[in-house]
C-alpha cells in the first residue's frame, strides 16, 4: 500500500507538497467535536434549503435499509485519490460543456489511470506475498 504522506508524486499530484498529511483520526476529532444538537440543526438547515429549492419532496421520506453481507476494501490513499480524480474528471467535462474554452487544464487522464493502476498491481502482489 502506497501512502500519500509516504509518496512525493502522490503529494505534488495533489498540490500537497512536501508537508505532513493528515490522517484518519482527523476526521474523527472533526465529527466528535460536533455536538447532537448541531448535527440537529445542520440537517434541518439542509432539509429546508433543499425544500426551497425544490430539491426535496416534504411528502416523502427516503430511507435505506438494506443490510447485504459484503466484502468491502479498506479505502486505501491510492483509491480514495482515484475515486476523487474521476469525479474531478466528470465535473471538469461538464463544466468544459457548459462553458468552451473557459475550464483549461493540463489533467493526463491516461498518466492518472496507468499510476492507479500500478499502485494496484503493487497492492496486489504484495497481498500475495503476505499470504503465503
């Protein structure tokens, strides 16, 4: 596994440079330090605005229940740094749509894909590796 604090392509491929990266806990601490009764009113916030802009039905509730016993990756640095990219990647297309010439960048989609690649071939090998 291949960690973005551990990788300086991965920090400069973020616009990280060399400085520490936070961890996991971080978000921890983050929601922790967020009380019940904000949450409460942050929802609420949410659901109103949602309302206004009629996003949001008020005569429907939308819940998820299903539980499925699934075998789910640990999301590593590498997956979660690819995920991120292919979302930026739709977004920058649409926004290339919406506005010509006016969204420039100098994103390598290949380059992207053939790092995440290798990194997941690493991965793999190494769980290999592990395993006997």
């Amino acid at each position: 596994m291949i960690r973005v604090a551990h990788s300086a392509f991965l920090q400069n491929f973020a616009r990280l440079g060399p400085r520490m990266v936070m961890d996991f806990t971080l978000l921890d601490k983050c929601f922790k330090a967020i009380g019940p009764e904000t949450w409460q009113k942050l929802n609420s916030a949410l659901r109103d605005y949602a309302v206004a802009q009629g996003r949001a039905d008020q005569s429907t509730l939308r819940v998820d229940t299903t539980v499925v016993d699934a075998n789910i990756h640990w999301p590593t640095d590498s997956s979660l740094l690819w995920d991120s990219w292919r979302t930026l990647y739709r977004l920058l297309n649409a926004a290339r749509e919406e506005l010509p010439g006016g969204v420039e960048s100098r994103f390598h989609e290949a380059k992207v894909k053939k790092q995440h690649l290798y990194h997941h071939a690493v991965r793999r090998k190494q769980g290999q590796e592990a395993a006997t």
